[in-house]
C-alpha cells in the first residue's frame, strides 16, 4: 500500500478517467458556469462568495440585508436564503434580515472572490471555478480541458466525493480541511519535456509551506510525495494529453492536508496534515494562494527558459532526502526490488543501485527499507 | 517578439475583444485575425512556440520488463509496422505501459476493437504523469505490441491499427 492512499469501500476502483459523480441534490445552474463543463456537481453559487466579500469590506458595521441585496442583484429573502446557505457551510454571520448582517470571523473558505485578488498577476488569477462537493477535481478539469478551458484555469472544492489518487488509489477528501485543487497548463513543450512538472509540483509545494513558516522542512520523497515527520501530507498526480510532438494539456492534482485532525486508522500510519504535524490551524486561503503563486513561478520558468530543467533537478535533490544514498523498496506494477538511491538520471527518473546493476525507475512507488 | 509577449498580446485582444491587428516592425510583422478561435500568423514566427520540437530520443533505460509473464507476447520494438498500411501508434515519452485505467480494470482497447480518432488506447505513466495515449487514426486495433506494466522507450511503437478504408 502506498503512503495515504485508499481503495474506495465499495471496491469499486477508480478510474484515471472516472466521470465525475453527479450527486442528487444538483443546484440549479444559476451560477452562469459554462455549458462546455458537463457533469458538473454542486457548482458554488457565485453570489455566496460576493456577500463574504461584501461582509469582509464592511467587517465593523452592519450590513443591511437591503444593501446586500441591492449589491448582489437580489432580494432580501434571497439574502437570507443564502446567509443560511453560508451558515451551513461554517461561516459565522450574526443577524437576520430585520437588523442586517455582520460577519463575525473571516471563513476560510477558498471561494474565488477572496482567492482571486492573491493569486492576480500568475496564470491562475483569471478562471477560479469553486465547488462545494464533486467528485473530483481533476476529474473536472480533465473534462474542462478537453472541452477547451484555458491554461490557468482552476478547479477547488471543500469536499470530493471521489478524489483520485495513482492507480486504484483514492484520495481521502473531507470537508473544508484540506485543499483539493487542480489546475489546467497548456505548456507549449514537447511531451518527454513535461515530464519534469511532476518534480516542480513537489517544490511548489515545499515552498508554499515554507512561506507560510519557514520553520516547517517538509521531506520530498521521489517523484513528488511532500512529506512531514516521514508521513504524507499532501499528494500529486498529474495527468497528461498529448500528441508526439505536442502537450495539449495538463492536469495537475493537488490533494493537500492542511487541518485535519484526525484520520481514518487505515491511514494513521501514513498520513499526516500541516495542523497535526505543526500543532497550529493553518489558513487554507493563505496556503492556497501560496501554493498557487509558487506553481506559477515553477511552471512559467520551465516554460520560458531554457535552464529550469537542470535547476529543477538539483533543487529536488537538495530538499529531499531520498535521492542518495538511502536503501529502498521499490514497488513497480505486479513487482518490485531493493537497492540504494543514486541520484536522478538527466531526465529525472530515480537511479537505484541493486545486486543486478543500477536500475532506472520510471514510475515506481518507493517505500523506505 | 518571444512567445510571452505574443501571448500576452493575444489575451489583451481578446479582452478588449478586438477582432484583427497587424503589426509590422522591423523583420516582424504579427497580424492576428480572431473569429470564434484566434489565428495568428507571424513572418518569423519563434520555433518554440510554432514548430513541433524534435525531441532528442531519450537515453536508453537499463530496466528489464517488470514482469516477463508466460503470456507477455515479446516486444517488436525494433520491428517497423511491417504489414502494409498498418499504423503504429507511438509513445511520446518514456514510462510505464498501462493498458487499463487502474489495476484490474478492463484494458481501454483490444486487438479487433474499432477505434475512432482521439479514443484512448493506454495510459503511459512516468513520475507519477499519467499521459493518456489516443489513437491519431480511426480503424481496427490488429495487435498490441507491449504487455501491461512494461517499460517503454520515447518513440516506441503501442498499437498497430489498420486505418479505416
């Protein structure tokens, strides 16, 4: 088993190309999302994220529910509709309609209206897609991208239903306790080229954490698992479309564990989130905008110049600490082998040094031995 | 003018929504005409951004195939489509060949299964990149040239298929 995966309970397996689930209770498509994203499930209404945000600029006063309704383009019991809708989803608003509203404490909810003035000027300030539940949002944006979404365009939800992980793996998704985000990159780079992504996602990752504190040294074991006290906390995987020459695009996942407090016994052992391993609540709008800023800067310069392969490549043997020298499992489909660690080959694929010779592995899981 | 500016150039026109620029200076003349898609045409376009890269073949991988089961056909990687007018769908990176969404699954395509243009044939996976495999020609899967979970080279051949008459 790999590090904080789980096999769906019904045994069922997910698919790299499971369609998204559609949940019963489907809001009505008020929300303007585009009809070119089929299989869309509990997409945000766009209105609950403009009255936080009405809430946030007006923090100290009271807010009539006849302002709000006239910024929204609304009506009052419309408000109050949607003020319970937010009460539901943790956000504490004191009032009613008959004296107004006053937010009580910034929610961390990642909705697009607080996210997108962070995350202005990097690729991903334009196209925020928010959703409460879905099954997966990699799911989501394989469709979208296929469909013609832009590069840059992201997908975030409190929950997912379905969150894929490698093969048959699942990605334990509860509400509003981590970050499930995917992203959609066009990178104009041939195939073999992007292959390296999937090691600056990793960085990406690592240096989000350390803006926030920089006390906090998460490992990276190889290719991109983000580790702290030897458990993972945050998962990557990045699905590909492509022609010989050309990537039509690129998905990457990120499922990344930020206040959880617990988790099911099955993963205790190899699971960990930010608020466990550090002892402190994290802001998941900070770490989300972070996240999203670092993989602008990582992504942008693999795109634009010429040395960020080799600065990838050295930067990710310099935070992790599994690239030399350390003895291995490495599990391989229906297989495996043990060896000790020898650095990345030019392409980045980790060299492990076995009784037969040195191997190169390609997509291996690697377990510590 | 690099790939960035073009770039930018074309999202400032189409937020402005302005349908057809030209601009001319020095060697550089970029006109862009927008309908439902933007087209875009320079007379010194940058290589990076137009042309098709030719990659350089990735370096050999000393790893043997995972699992040489008893009913692993063996590999042709050296032997062209030797059939007449059978077409070979290749690898564009090196990885792992998957022929099923996950373990246990039944394979996305096999021998005698028709196939349409863009339908997905396998999954080839590298460093956790799942790069999904689609044929670039309708017609009839005649062999499939790997086995599952085998590694695989930049540029091998997956699939034959006799293109659609």
């Amino acid at each position: 088993m790999q590090l904080c995966w789980l096999k769906t309970d019904d045994g069922r397996l997910p698919s790299y190309n499971s369609r998204i689930k559609r949940t019963t209770k489907k809001r009505p498509a008020r929300t303007g999302a585009p009809a070119s994203l089929p299989g869309i499930a509990q997409k945000t209404d766009v209105r609950l994220g403009r009255i936080v945000r009405l809430l946030m600029d007006n923090a100290t006063v009271v807010a009539s529910g006849t302002k709000i309704a006239e910024e929204i383009g609304t009506s009052r019991s419309e408000v109050w509709r949607l003020v319970q809708q937010l009460r539901s989803l943790g956000v504490e608003i004191v009032g009613h309609p008959a004296t107004g509203y006053r937010l009580q404490s910034a929610p961390d909810l990642l909705l697009p209206e607080i996210l997108a003035p962070f995350v202005k000027g990097t690729i991903f300030g334009k196209n925020i897609h928010h959703y409460y539940k879905i099954g997966s949002t990699s799911a989501a944006a394989m469709e979208a991208a296929a469909a013609g979404a832009p590069e840059g365009t992201v997908f975030l939800a409190e929950q997912q239903t379905a969150g894929r992980g490698r093969g048959a793996h699942s990605w334990h998704s509860p509400q509003s306790t981590g970050i499930y985000c995917s992203v959609v990159l066009r990178p104009a780079l041939p195939p073999s080229e992007a292959l390296v992504l999937s090691l600056a996602a990793g960085l990406a990752v690592h240096a989000a954490v350390q803006e926030i504190d920089s006390r906090v040294q998460p490992d990276l074991k190889w290719p991109n698992d983000p580790l702290l006290d030897g458990k993972k906390f945050c998962g990557l995987l990045t699905e590909m479309n492509a022609e010989a020459t050309r990537v039509r695009y690129i998905v990457l996942g990120i499922g990344l564990n930020v206040n959880q407090t617990s988790f099911p016994a099955e993963l205790q052992p190899l699971a960990t989130s930010l608020r466990l391993a550090t002892g402190t609540e994290w802001s998941r709008m900070e770490l989300c905008a972070s996240l999203l800023k670092s993989l602008d800067r990582e992504y942008r310069s693999l795109v634009e110049s010429a040395g960020a392969h080799d600065s990838i490549l050295r930067r990710f043997q310099e935070r992790s600490s599994w690239i030399r020298g350390r003895q291995v499992r490495i599990e391989e489909n229906g297989g495996g082998f043990d060896g000790v660690t020898e650095g990345l080959d030019p392409r980045g694929f980790l060299q492990v040094r076995t009784a037969q010779g040195l191997r190169t592995v390609l997509s291996g899981t690697v377990t510590a031995r | 003018m690099n790939q960035k500016e073009l770039k930018e150039l074309i999202e400032f026109l189409i937020e402005k929504d302005i349908a057809e620029f030209e601009l001319e200076r020095g060697d550089v003349k970029v006109r862009i005409k927008r309908g439902g898609e933007a087209h875009v045409s320079a007379s010194e376009p940058d290589a990076r951004f137009f042309a098709a890269h030719s990659a350089p073949p990735a370096a050999p991988v000393s790893v043997p195939a995972a699992k040489p089961a008893a009913s692993t056909p063996p590999t042709k990687e050296a032997e062209p489509a030797v059939e007449e007018g059978l077409h070979a769908v290749r690898s564009p990176i090196v990885g792992t060949f998957y022929e099923a969404p996950s373990p246990g699954s039944p394979p996305f395509v096999k021998p005698g299964d028709v196939v349409e243009v863009g339908q997905l044939l396998c999954i080839v996976e590298a460093m956790k990149l799942m790069n999904e495999i689609e044929s670039d020609v309708a017609g009839e899967v005649v062999k499939r040239l790997v086995a599952n979970g085998q590694p695989i080279e930049y540029g091998q051949e997956l699939f034959l298929i006799r293109p659609r008459a």
